[in-house]
C-alpha cells in the first residue's frame, strides 16, 4: 500500500534531478541566511554556484553535533525567530541539550513521511495507534501522532505511562497498533505474562513499531513472538524529524530512508571521507525541504550500509541496513571495540535468557554482563545455568574477542526504566 | 516425588530471604540442599506443601521449578548404597545429584536423574522401596 505513490516510487534519474534542484536550494538559503554555514563556505572557499551535480555534495562542510551544542538555542535558524512553530530538543548527556525548530511546512512534511512510513506496513484508517512514546520535547511522541492521525487511526496519546495503564487502553479501545521503544515492548510482554493475558487472544495487537533505541533483529523477532504480531524498524532522529525518516515497508529488509527529503551519505568515521556505496560506515544527511533549521551533512553518528539493490516493494527509496549501533555507544574494553548490539545479538538468540541485560564495566577495565533468565528458563538444575553461563561466555568470546564475566540474575530483577534503556554502566578507574 | 527448586542469588542475605517467605507462608521444611556455582545457586526443598510454597516465592518475584526425585529406602547396612548405584550403573542410568542420610534407623537416598521413570523400574525390580511424598514428611 502506497500513501504518496507517485513520490514514493519516482524513477531514480527523476529523484535524483529532484534531489539537486532541492540541495542547490538548500545550500543557497544556509548561505543567504546561516552566519554559522556563511563562514563555513569561505573558509573552504565555496560559493552555492559550486554545487553543480549530487557529487558535489562532498565538498559541503560537514555539520556536527557540537555545532548544534554551540549554536544553541537558535544560531543555526534559516527563517525569522518568530517563523517556527515548534521546538524539539535532543537531550546531550552533559548540560544543554540541541535546540531543533520546525516551521509549519517543516512539521507538514515530518507528519506526511510518518504517513508513507505507517502505510507502507499495511496500517489503514481503520488501525487504533497506541503512542506509547513520550510526548514533549522528544520527538518519538508528537510525530508520529501526526503522522497516524493523518493516515486517519484513531491515536491514543498514551505516552510511556504505566504498564497497568496501556493495558487497560489496549483492552477498552481495541489498540492495533502500538509506537514503543523495543525494550519496553519486551518488558510489557512479561508483564502480559504475569497478568495471565495472552496477547493472541485477548487483545487485537497486530504491528508494533518500534524505534528510538539500536536494536537487533534478534530482538525484533523475539517481540514478534512474544505477541505474535509484526514488527517494524522505525529509524529516526531528533535533529532530522524524529522518527519517521527511515522506516521498513511490508518486507522488513532494510530501513527505506525518503530520499526526496534527505540526501543519503556514508562516510569514513574516522577520516570523513565518503565510501562507496553499501559499505559500512557512518551515515551523513543533508535536509533537502527544511525551512526553519536545514543542516548540511550531518553527521549521525549512526553505523550502518546502503542496501543498493531495489526493494520489491517498487519504492525506490534506497534502504539502510539495521542501525549497528552509534558510534558514541562503542564501548573500548582492554582495547577491543564493542558495541552493545553484539551482546544483545547473543542474548536475544538464546531462548533461556530474559528480555534485560546490563553490561557493567568496573575495576581496571573488566567486563560483566547481568544477565536476566527468561521466566521459563529455569528448571532447578544448577548444573543448567552453569552450562548456560559457559555457552555465553564463549559466545562472547567468539564474537567480542573479549572474554566478559557473565552473571545470571533471576528474571524481573535488573532495573526497567520507563525511557530509554540504560544497558551500561560504566565505573571503571581508567 | 517433587522437590521446589529456587533459583537464588550468591549474595549475603538471600537464603534468608527465601527461607522467610516460607516460614511466613507456613510451610515446613523437611529437607534442604544448596548447590552454589559461582555467583548463583539452587536452593531445593522437600516440603509438607509445595503448592503453597511454590505460590508464596512467585509472589515475591522469585524463580521457582518443579523438580522431581526418588526417595529411596535402602537397609541400613554397609553395602546398600552399593547395591543401588551398581543396579542403576548396569542399567546405564547416570546420576545427576544425590544426598542421603540416616532417620529413625531408615537409609534415604534421593536421587535425580534424566532418566526418572527408567530408574524407578529397575530400583523397584531390585526390591527397593520408592517412599512417597507422605512417607518422606512423616520419617
């Protein structure tokens, strides 16, 4: 199903024409309008003119998340301080967060990519969408309410609340949909569990999306079964629309990023230079309609690959592949560099372990794994849990070149937060 | 017969715990074993009542299984536990764990095994005695 078919499907030289036309127009207002880019292009000597083919992308200064830190709260505005209609911030782990306006056209088109994306995985007016994300300053909430209320399902702006709470919604408005953060999702499935409700039967869940937290196929599969309903990978970030910018269409292979919006870079993290296409490197995003704040090569810090062959779904929106993880999440123990996302790729692949983990860096530099046992997979025989504990560490090994020390904790014990999952702790004396 | 196995934290403390919701939920112990492998352990009871017990741990969020075990009854004299591990050694049953003691001038071995129904045969082929749950309660 198609909510913009023409847009969604434009041949590749009709895209691409449109892509230019956009960031030549992109790239003249930032220099008409943003100090900040202004000095940008004299000190790399570049006029608007310049930009003559997509390939001259490359020779745009790069925009990093310090450059929001520093022009915070509006030095990157391209529209007079009255124009936007609203604000997100990102949250920074230390002091001020980035400030992101939108102008009214801005918060039109975040709402209508929400609309192709709920669309492309079959969801219709007829679909009741549980926002189990938070509203507020976060995107994950207001966006994709407007984008659902768009398609026409009836929203329910639950927000992240208690557990009780959604449930009861879920059960009185027939909820068929649900936005959640994916280690929620696997949290709230046991609490189903504990509450003798069988998702199957007793409520009409069919599709989660979920988002806003690197996660692993591994995960998505164990949430599908955990409610037996579909999953979708929803791609996102505050400092483009929220979520919404890259999203799976009905054949879950790959996150279809909406090209006609942003123009698609992966480049070397370390030196910045662009890489060829679908190989792994950090993925860089130029806004190609933004108003109020467009940012020119952005860099996401998120890790991943262009899929370049073509969906069979007919978009031809280039996908990417599964966020490996951000660059600021690669932890370094005793020199090897690890992202979390490999030990949840483990985890979720082995069926006696539970939904939460914690990873616990202490000592020198010392590695220890919290592991939750799922509900089931324990069945009194001490000598179970030690082969368990022993399998995993040399799936550990195997897979980080670091041999962590693996604890098993009884199911439900490790800390459940209503945000974000906090996966690490580190408290090393380095 | 069943014994309630719980899973329990190698920290200071945690025997208490579980032992307290126990002894809050009136049930009484009869045997206890805790096999600890580095930072986690099993805690297996023989109690008068299971049910109740295995409902009083889940309630405190605690991971609670069902296991099953023979009681076996053996002459208390030198030669007995002899008689049974050969028996099940000819028939090619491992012994996975196994404690036993002396009460009233009565030999009981409980064992586990992967292969229960296979060993409660041949044990009662030999003439052994298998004591059920009753039994064990009222020695």
């Amino acid at each position: 199903m198609f909510w913009d078919r023409e847009s969604e499907t434009l041949a590749r030289p009709a895209l691409e024409r449109f892509q230019l036309g956009q960031l030549q127009e992109t790239v003249r207002r930032v220099a008409q309008r943003v100090p900040f880019y202004q000095r940008k292009f004299a000190e790399l000597g570049i006029k608007p003119e310049d930009i003559k083919s997509l390939e001259d992308a490359r020779r745009l200064p790069f925009t990093a998340s310090a450059d929001l830190f520093a022009a915070y709260p509006d030095g990157l505005l391209a529209v007079a301080a009255d124009e936007p209609v609203r604000l997100h911030t990102s949250s920074g782990t230390t002091g001020k967060p980035k400030a992101v306006f939108f102008s009214r056209n801005d918060i039109n088109n975040s709402a209508e990519l929400m609309a192709r994306s709920l669309v492309m995985t079959g969801v219709t007016h007829k679909d009741v969408l549980q926002n189990m994300m938070s509203y507020g300053l976060f995107t994950g909430g207001l966006v994709m309410h407007y984008g659902a209320e768009r398609v026409g399902c009836l929203v329910i702006p639950a927000g992240p609340g208690t557990s009780e709470r959604q449930l009861m919604l879920m059960q009185d408005f027939h909820t068929t949909a649900v936005h959640i953060l994916p280690s929620y999702a696997l949290y709230f499935a046991r609490f189903l569990e504990q509450r003798g409700v069988n998702p199957r039967k007793d409520l009409k869940l069919r599709k989660a999306f979920v988002g806003a937290e690197p996660h692993t196929e591994e995960t998505r599969r164990r949430i599908e079964e955990a409610y037996g309903i579909d999953v979708y990978n929803s791609y996102g970030l505050t400092e483009m629309n929220g979520p919404g910018i890259g999203f799976e269409c009905e054949h879950k292979a790959g996150l279809h990023l909406w090209e006609d919006h942003f123009l698609i870079e992966i480049v070397d993290p370390v030196s910045g230079q662009p890489l060829p296409e679908g190989e792994r490197g950090e993925l860089v995003l130029t806004t190609l309609r933004r108003e109020a704040m467009p940012l020119l090569r952005y860099r996401t810090h998120d890790i991943t690959s262009i899929i370049p062959e073509p969906c069979a779904c007919g978009r031809t929106h280039r996908r990417l592949n599964r966020i490996v993880g951000r660059a600021d999440d690669m932890l370094i123990v005793r020199g090897v560099n690890i992202f979390p996302q490999q030990i949840e790729r483990i985890l979720m692949s082995t069926p006696q372990v539970g939904p939460n983990y914690l990873i616990v860096l202490e000592g020198l530099d010392d590695m220890a794994i919290q592991v939750e046992l799922a509900s089931a997979g324990f069945d009194g025989q001490v000598e179970h849990l030690s082969g368990l504990r022993h399998q995993l560490a040399e799936k550990f090994k195997t897979e980080l070149y670091v041999r962590p020390k693996v604890e098993l904790v009884p199911a439900g014990s490790l800390p459940v937060t209503e945000g974000k999952a906090k996966r690490v702790i580190d408290r090393r004396s380095l | 017969m069943n014994l309630v196995a719980v899973f329990v934290e190698n920290k200071p403390g945690q025997t208490a715990r579980i032992t307290k919701v126990l002894a809050d939920a009136h049930v009484n112990i009869c045997w206890v074993t805790i096999a600890h492998s580095g930072s986690f352990g099993v805690m297996k009871f023989l109690v008068n009542n299971p049910d109740q017990a295995v409902l009083s741990l889940q309630e405190k969020g605690l991971m609670v299984s069902r296991l099953e075990v023979l009681a076996i009854e053996a002459p208390n004299q030198p030669g007995s536990l002899q008689a049974v591990a050969d028996c099940l050694a000819q028939h090619g049953i491992n012994l996975a764990n196994c404690s036993g003691f002396v009460a009233n001038h009565r030999a009981i071995l409980i064992i586990e095994t992967p292969d229960l129904a296979k060993a409660r045969a041949v044990l009662e082929q030999q003439g052994l005695r298998l004591l059920t749950p009753e039994e064990m309660l009222s020695l």
